[in-house]
C-alpha cells in the first residue's frame, strides 16, 4: 500500500534514459536483435533522456530539511529481465536511488501503476499513456523537447500545468468545442462559483501541494503554475476551484489564447503538461514537455 504522504512517480526507461539507438534497432531487426544489442553493451552507461533531469530534482526533494522520502520514482519498463541490466547499471552509475520496477518482456508495464500506487506514469509510449489515462490515472508522452534552451530554476523544482482536461476535467472545454468561445465564456461567468470536477492530474498537483507545506512560505523548494489559454472572464472559475480545492498555486498565467512557449521558458518549467498537441509542440521548443492525451481534443 502506498504511502500517500509521499508522491510516487512512475516512468519508462526511454523517458528516464536516451535509448533511441536501441530502440531503432527493435524497429528496424526485431526483438532478438535488439536483446543482443543491450547485452553485449551490458556495461555501457545510458546517456540521460528527455525526463532525467526532472527525476533528479524530483529524488533531491527527500534530502531536504527534515530529510525524509517524499518523493518515489518506479522503473516501469518494457525491457526483458535478462535486458534490465544495463538500465539497472545506468542507474547505479548516475546514483539515482530507484529500487523498485517491473520489467514486463514486450508488453505493456501501465498495469503496474495501480498496484505500486504512482501518481502519475511518464512514458514515450503513446499507447501504454493512453491505456493508463483509460483506467483512470494521470499519465503523459514525453515528447522530445529542446531542452537546451530551457531557463529553468537551478534549484527550484518547477512543474506548469494546462487547466481543463489536465488539472481540471474537460467539462468547459467541451462547451467549447460545441458552443464556441462566446458561449463558453457565458456558460464559466454563470459557473464561476461551482468548482470544476477534477481532471488526471489533480491527485499529481495535490502531492505536490502537501510537499510544498512541508516548508515556509516562500522558502519551498517547488513552484507550480496554471499556464492556460483562458482570459478573463473564464478566470475566476479556475481560481475558485483551487481555493475550494484547499491548493496553493504560485503562479496562474491566462494567456487568451496566446502560445505558451515563451511563457514556459519565462516560467521555467523543467515540465509542462498539456492536453493540446499544438501547445505541446510550441512549449516542447523551450521546456520539457508531457502530452496528455485526455479529454473532448483527444476524443476519437
């Protein structure tokens, strides 16, 4: 049973490590090759991948103040055991202190995030995202991203979300979509003090908050942020669902439409989920970047 004082994160080994070459060669010669290819490079080092940075600020938050495990980061992985080694390895050498994972031989690991208890599940996969999202938990694709780029805080540990269909369910958005932008700013003025249901990231956002109280105001060592394509008046509802929500966000940036890259990059993310692939694309060019394939955008 997980401890839900802390915050457990779920990740593949191609989000947590640069594996593309590997990768190609399962695409290109087959599982049987690909096996040869990672045991004979055994005891060659992984080179960080699109999310390692953000696991490493993430594990650094149990050595602070009163150190104590509040965040878990959980290997999940479609690798064979005989291949986990060189992860294993990887691991070691980059002194990450993962112990726990489920190697699954080719099939899809989502079904280990129930029962390990994660928050969220952080993958290359699109199929195994949507299949976690499918059974009612957070998940999103990383999606190569120019990081070089990304202003992020040295320190800090900051995580921007999208609103609906991420933190929030995709209730407004569907008005949206059907209605169009007057009516859906009708329909938020006329809901503005009924809090939004939650969508696949409120129980992420909420761990976060819980680690956030752990320390003074202003002194916390995380900052999050609402980066959303509403404007005023469409705001208040967001506000009034966070205040109802007991959660403290640092920053909110209603951008009415505007692209969020330069926002993320002034922000800082070290990542950013969104529901919409077009804001993926223009904030993956700053930060890095986790598409969540959730919501009436997604719907097929």
């Amino acid at each position: 049973m997980n401890d839900k004082q802390k915050m457990v994160i779920a990740i593949s080994s191609r989000a947590l490590f640069d594996l593309e070459e590997s990768h190609r060669v399962f695409e290109k010669e087959g599982v049987e090759a690909y096996c040869r290819y990672q045991l004979e490079r055994e005891n060659e080092i992984l080179k960080p991948g699109t999310a390692f940075p953000l696991v490493q600020k993430l594990l650094r938050l149990n050595e602070l103040g009163e150190a104590r495990e509040r965040v878990e980061v959980i290997l999940l992985s479609r690798n064979s055991a005989d291949t986990s080694l060189r992860v294993f390895n990887s691991i070691q050498e980059h002194n990450l202190p993962i112990t726990r994972a489920a190697f699954t031989n080719g099939s899809s690991p989502f079904k280990y995030v129930e029962p390990f208890g994660a928050d969220v599940f952080l993958s290359t996969d699109p199929e195994d995202v949507a299949s976690t999202l499918g059974a009612g938990f957070a998940a999103a694709t990383m999606l190569p991203s120019n990081t070089k780029n990304s202003a992020a805080n040295k320190g800090k540990l900051s995580i921007a979300f999208d609103g609906d269909a991420v933190v929030f369910s995709d209730e407004a958005e569907l008005v949206y979509q059907q209605k169009g932008l007057v009516e859906f700013a009708k329909h938020e003025v006329r809901a503005a003090k009924k809090p939004l249901p939650g969508g696949p990231f409120r129980n992420m956002l909420s761990a976060l908050h819980r680690i956030q109280s752990e320390f003074p105001p202003g002194e916390s060592p995380i900052r999050t942020a609402i980066i959303t394509a509403r404007s005023a008046p469409a705001h208040e509802r967001v506000i009034r669902t966070l205040r109802a929500w007991d959660i403290r966000i640092d920053e909110a940036v209603f951008l009415g439409g505007l692209p969020k890259g330069e926002f993320l990059r002034t922000f800082g993310a070290d990542i950013f989920f969104d529901d919409q692939q077009g804001h993926c694309d223009s904030a993956r060019q700053h930060v890095p970047t986790g598409h969540v394939p959730h919501g009436v955008k997604n719907s097929k």
